[in-house]
C-alpha cells in the first residue's frame, strides 16, 4: 500500500492569504472585520491578524451572501441575525451542489 501524506491543515491565515483566496483587497477584508461580529481574528504582538478556519468559512458566508446572491450587508446581517444557521445550511448545499456539477463537467469533457 503506497505512502499516503498526510493533508496539513493550516490553524491560521494572514490577511494577504485570506484576501487572495477570494480575490479582493485587504482593505475589503479589514471592513468585513469591523462590520460583522463572527469574523474574530487573533492578532500577534505585531498586530497582524490572524484568521482561523472558522474566520475562512464565515468569510465564504459572507462573500456568496454579498458577492454571489447580491444582498446588501445590511441585508447579510438580518439574515445572519435571524436565521444563521438556516444560512449556513443552504450555503452548503450550494457548495455541495456546485461540487456534484464540478465532477459531472469533467466526467463529461472526459467521454
């Protein structure tokens, strides 16, 4: 059985890894900070912030909400406020979804 390594998960991301993930400046990253309470980075004794997994998956939330599905951050926060979890649950679903649609496509450009 060959050797399999073993997936390293990172416990934290700089501000620079979290804004190339989505594609969007810092600045964006910083605002998204002040503005929603679930997103809590650590900050080292430099000040730089650190965010962790949960910061990640909160920023997705946040960026589908925004970016994806057009809703005004006022709009994102009455959601998140009235019904996280509700939201939480249909965002995984798009992802699941999107997953399925991923491998169908690359099934299907492999026939």
């Amino acid at each position: 059985m060959p050797y399999k390594e073993p997936k390293i998960e990172k416990l934290y991301y700089t501000i620079g890894e979290v804004a190339a993930m989505f594609k969007v400046n810092t600045s964006l990253i910083r605002y998204w900070e002040k503005e929603f309470d679930i997103i809590k980075p650590k900050k080292n004794k430099k000040g730089n912030r650190l965010f962790t997994p949960d910061d990640i998956e909160n920023f997705h939330l946040i960026f589908h909400l925004v970016k994806e599905r057009g809703l005004t951050l006022k709009g994102v926060k009455k959601k998140l406020k009235e019904n996280k979890q509700d939201t939480e649950q249909n965002f995984e679903v798009i992802q699941s979804l999107e997953r399925i649609k991923k491998q169908l496509l690359e099934v299907k450009d492999a026939l």
